[in-house]
C-alpha cells in the first residue's frame, strides 16, 4: 500500500497551501487540517516535544504520520498551531540542494519551484530538546496573552531571523528596537498626550489621586505670597504655566486655597517646587506599601539580557480626583492655577503612584518597577526577552501609561538602574558612587597623603595586605615638607581601584533579625553609631560634612554586624552655595546626599549625622516665618524620608574629610 503523499504544486489542490523551508528545524511538520482522511487513519502517537519559541508555545503528547515526499517517505508531526501550513525541516533537507538564485529545491532528483517573497509570515524555528517554558507565576490577562501571540506570528521574517541569533550585532539589535518603537508608537512617546477623557473609559479609570482631610481639621490659610521677583523666576514659571496647560495638567484656579511655589537653584537652572505642607498636616495618610530598591535588584542577579524604560512626567500620568483639585491651587504673578492631575509634594502622591505600578504591571514576572523607573530582565534568549517587551508595552496600553523615547534601552547585556551595575556576571556598585573615591586627585604632599591615609585606613580590615601596600605612602606622609616619589603615587592609585570590588563597597542588604554583635560593630573606627532603634542587619546610618569648597557624604549600612559603605558621595560647591550660611551649607550636604541615595533610603529607616548642632535646632523651628525659603524646602524634602538626625562632635574624623 502507498503512502499518503504530499502534493507540492498548489495547482494540484483547492487552495494554495504554505510550505517553509526551514534548515533551522530538526524536524517537519503538517498542519491538522490539510491531513486527508487517509492521513488521519494512519496517524500515531510521538513522544517528540515541539516548541515554537517566538510564540511562547511548546507541544507536547504530539501526533506523527509518514507522508511519501517524492520517492521516499518522511515522518511529519502533526501540529495544531495555526501560523504553519507544512514546514520542510532539515531532517528532509539535509539530502536536498537549495538552489537560491534559480530558487528550485532539488530533493530525490526532482526539482521544485521556490518562490521568495516579503511578508510578514512568521518564521518558525522548531526543535525537539525538552527545555523547559517557563511561564509566568501570575494568571496573565486573556487579551494580553492572545495579543503577544498576535504580535509574533506576523512578525516580519528579518526580525525572526534575528531574534533567533545567539549573539545579534548592534545594527541588527537597533532594527528590533525600531520595530519596537514603531509597533508601540502610542506608548513609547515624545510628549506626554492629553488622556483625560479616554482614561474615564479605561482599565484604571478608578485608580485617581483623592486629597482626603481629617475629620476636625481644616487647611491653614496661606498668604498669597510670591517668593519670586526677578525677571528670570518669572520667565521660568511662564514657560511651565505654557507647557502644564498645554499638557492639560493645570487649568486656571477659582480655589479659595492657595499654597505658594518656590524656585530654588541648581546647577545653573531654577526649579519650581510646591510647598504643600499645610495640605499635607491635615490628610489622611495612604500608606501604601512598595518594594524598596535593595530588594529589588537581587531579583535580577542571574539576567542575561536587560531593557530599561522610564515613564515619561510619571506623576502627572494620574488623573487627580475633580472634587479635591482645589486644594492643589497655587498663585503666581500671571493668576491662580490648579492640578488636573496629581503632582508632586503631595503626602499620598507615592502611594497612589505604587497602587497605579502594582495593577498595571503586577502580573509581569520580568519587570523590575520602582516608581517611574521600568526595567526587563530575562535570564533566556533574545525571543524570549523581545516577548516580554511585548507583555510590558501591552499592559501599558491597556491601562494607558506612557513611556519616554528618549529614555527607552533595549537589549542591553548591562545597565545603571538604581545605582547599580548590573549584568550577567552579578550586581556591582555603580561607578558614580564610587566616583567620589576613584576621581580623588594624587597627593602631592606629605600632608595630602596622610589626608588620604586617613581615608584609606577606615577600610584597612578589609584590604588585603594594607600594611604591605601602603609601605611607601605611609613612611613619606611623615616626613613634613617632603615630595611623594612615585611609588608612593603608584600605591595611592592601586589603593583607589581596590574600591572597585565588593570587598569594600558593599551591595545594600534586607534587613533581617539576626543578632548585632556590638563589639564588631563599635570596633574603633571613628564612626558613631547612636541610634538605638536602628542598630540591626541593614540599618543604614548616613554620614555628611561640608567645607567652603565641597560637600560629601558617605552612606553604611550594618551588614554582619559591622558598618559597610555603600556609596560615597562628592561634589564641588557652586559659587552661590559657597556663600550660604554655615548651617545652610550642613543642610544641603545633607539634602544632597539624600537625593543621590533616595533609590535605597525611601520607605527605609536612616539616621543621619551632623556636626553642626544648630541644624536640629533649624529643622525643629514651629513656625514657618523663621525660616528662609530655602530652608523651608529643605525640610519638605527631609519629611520624605523616616530619618533622625543625630549630632556627633567629630564628623571631621570620618572618612567625608577627606573629600575636601
């Protein structure tokens, strides 16, 4: 009896079947349906496993059935998988020859036509090893997994190609990321768009920011002060007046409440900040849990591949509830205005915030999220990373959250996200916040080398052989008035890169019981520890001190019962600064540090360290006509963190010294 045989020319059969030649594949397959009655009676079980990656699809307890090709006879596996008609793969192949520029295919000495088109018929790459799909732990949306599948079957052959590479070069990585761009041109955005109506239809149409007052309490009436006069304030705040109602984020304001703006300096541009602390005194809390950084990160450790997004004006993506838009009004010289949608500075705007990230992207395991800062991590290949880009971007859809394009990094095999270093070998501290150590210039002078001594020596117990590699440094630091020689240079410079490993810098921790052993902690190091309700496992204490040139600040956490830095922070004093007041200039060392370390201390107890007493006397000011609007900001940024500010006498001995 013959075997059932597949007819190649599509003149020989109702409709035009698709056939694809696949060198790829290790097998071939048949579509259910084209089977004949015959085939079907012939049919039998396999225990081949038939996975289609780019679909996120795998078969198995699939069906085989031999089909006469010509004059021999070939197994096929019988698929249920739309998007293949029949595939040739190279187990039929291997004894063929592919002429590709008279396109035949000549297979047992007969020849047939091959014709190339350009579409955007996916292209299957198939195989039999028994991996594993990993799927996600959470039940994904019906419409989202239906869309991926949408998605990749008609993905265009040049990007199939590619995404089955092992090693795709930088101008092939770029075609995806275009494709990508193009295929979510109304996620991934230039300018944040006017949504307002179509959120009200929406997924999230329930998730807006409410303003809800104690019961007793009422907003304190602020004077209608503008802290502002000259024409380059002004200038600034019209430009923004122009862009938030062009956005549709502000409309002009009725509201018999008004809270003022302050534009503070920095780095040569002014900022406009809102002062809502009134506001905030009589709302009621939203303490709305969110993952701190340092858990987050240790979930990525084993990655191979990442893509990194930011929301584009995160806050402003939510909608601000009609009735408590009042309370956000603000004046200013050209008339009153209020939010439309939810602004920073508000008490609850973080936790609203959280609520909008957990109900948008809660069900996608590959995403790191804190706050507007998105990141795809993937441990597999480039098929399985581009799917869940795919996911990501069409959950953002779906609730309608924006994403920056110019701020959008994909397949990455290294990023900065949250201060650190991550890629497939591990995490590793940023080089920013070790840039402060490893931009230190070289000491000149006996003096500038004991200065550096006294850096250096904090970390001694964990520096190999510290006394073997400061030999020269140490002997010439004592002879006054003297010159370095070189090898005392060249140890100072090996001393810097012994920062670039873990060994000193350490990676942040969660906080865990396990016991402080307070002998190991208060080994004499110079550094106090003085809070009691923070003396645990992953404690953080932060360290700052400020000259008339520069600032600094060094953040530890407890780690094994012993303080280990994790960052060390440093810069120069602009010309304006240098001639803030002694305790301003305390104060912004401080605020400084904290915003170059808010990633890992927001939601996290910190205790802070000054040597200048009068600073807690400044920040435990009552009434707010005492302070100077710089001060009054200050504050408003210190009251988003849970931090105690505690003085100790000798800040100068501390490793932020040597900074200056």
């Amino acid at each position: 009896m013959n075997k059932p045989r597949l007819i190649l020319d599509p003149k020989k059969v109702n409709e035009t079947i698709k056939v694809i030649l696949d060198t790829g594949s290790n097998i071939s397959l048949i579509n259910r349906k084209l089977l004949t009655e015959e085939m079907k009676s012939m049919i039998h079980n396999s225990k081949d496993i038939v996975e289609f990656p780019l679909l996120g699809i795998k078969e198995s307890n699939v069906q085989d059935v031999n089909i006469q090709l010509g004059d021999d006879v070939y197994k096929f596996i019988v698929t249920d998988v739309e998007v293949v008609d029949v595939l040739i793969g190279n187990d039929i192949l291997k004894e063929s020859i592919i002429d590709q520029q008279k396109q035949l295919l000549i297979l047992n000495n007969r020849r047939y036509r091959i014709t190339y088109q350009k579409s955007k018929e996916y292209k299957c790459n198939l195989n039999t090893e028994e991996e594993e799909y990993i799927n996600s732990k959470f039940e994904e949306d019906e419409d989202i997994k239906d869309k991926v599948i949408e998605i990749v079957e008609n993905l265009p052959s040049t990007i199939c190609d590619i995404l089955v590479k092992t090693n795709p070069s930088e101008e092939e990585i770029e075609i995806i990321t275009n494709f990508i761009s193009e295929e979510f041109e109304d996620v991934i955005v230039e300018k944040l768009p006017e949504i307002s109506d179509q959120l009200k239809k929406s997924r999230r149409n329930k998730i807006i920011h409410n303003i809800l007052i104690k019961t007793g309490m009422e907003i304190k009436p602020a004077k209608k002060l503008i802290y502002y006069t000259s024409d380059d304030q002004k200038k600034v705040v019209e430009e923004m007046i122009e862009k938030f109602l062009d956005l549709g984020i502000i409309t002009r304001s009725k509201s018999n409440y008004s809270s003022p703006i302050i534009l503070i300096r920095e780095e040569s541009k002014w900022r406009i900040v809102h002062d809502y602390r009134n506001l905030n005194e009589v709302t009621v809390r939203d303490e709305h849990p969110f993952t701190p950084a340092d858990n987050l990160i240790s979930q990525c450790k084993d990655s191979k591949l990442f893509s990194k997004f930011d929301m584009i004006m995160g806050f402003f993506q939510v909608m601000l509830n009609p009735k408590h838009q009042q309370y956000t009004a603000f004046t200013t010289h050209i008339g009153k205005f209020e939010y439309l949608r939810m602004p920073m500075g508000l008490v609850n705007s973080p936790s609203t915030f959280a609520r909008l990230m957990v109900e948008t992207f809660g069900k996608i395991k590959n995403l790191l999220q804190y706050f507007d800062d998105l990141l795809i991590h993937t441990k597999e290949n480039y098929k399985k990373h581009f799917i869940e880009i795919i996911r990501m971007l069409l959950y953002c859809r779906k609730y309608m959250i924006y994403i920056a394009k110019s701020k959008s990094h994909m397949f990455k095999k290294e990023v900065d996200f949250l201060g650190f270093q991550i890629n497939q070998k591990g995490i590793s501290p940023r080089a920013a916040k070790i840039r402060a150590i490893t931009e230190l210039p070289n000491p000149r002078t006996a003096k500038e080398a004991e200065s550096a001594l006294g850096l250096f020596g904090f970390f001694r117990r964990v520096i190999p052989k510290y006394a073997e590699k400061t030999a020269f440094i140490s002997a010439e630091s004592k002879v006054k008035g003297g010159k370095l020689s070189d090898k005392a240079i060249e140890e100072f410079i090996a001393l810097k890169e012994e920062f670039k490993g873990d060994n000193i810098v350490a990676i942040p921790i969660e906080k865990n019981d396990d016991p402080v052993d307070m002998e190991l902690l208060e080994e004499p190091h110079g550094l106090p520890v003085k809070d009691p309700d923070n003396i645990f496992n992953g404690g953080y204490h932060l360290y700052c001190d400020v000259s008339d040139l520069a600032l600094s600040g060094v953040l530890y956490q407890i780690q094994e019962s012993r303080l280990r830095p994790i960052w060390f922070h440093s810069r120069k004093l602009s010309e304006t600064q240098k001639r803030y007041s002694i305790g301003d200039r305390e104060f912004l060392s401080i605020i400084d540090s904290l915003k170059k370390f808010q990633y890992l201390l927001m939601g996290k107890r910190v205790t802070i360290y000054t040597d200048h007493q009068n600073l807690l006397y400044v920040i435990n000011k009552t009434s707010e006509q005492l302070l100077s609007n710089r001060q009054i900001n200050y504050i408003k940024y210190l009251e988003e963190f849970n931090a105690k500010l505690i003085h100790h006498y000798n800040i100068s001995s501390t490793p932020c010294c040597v900074f200056f």
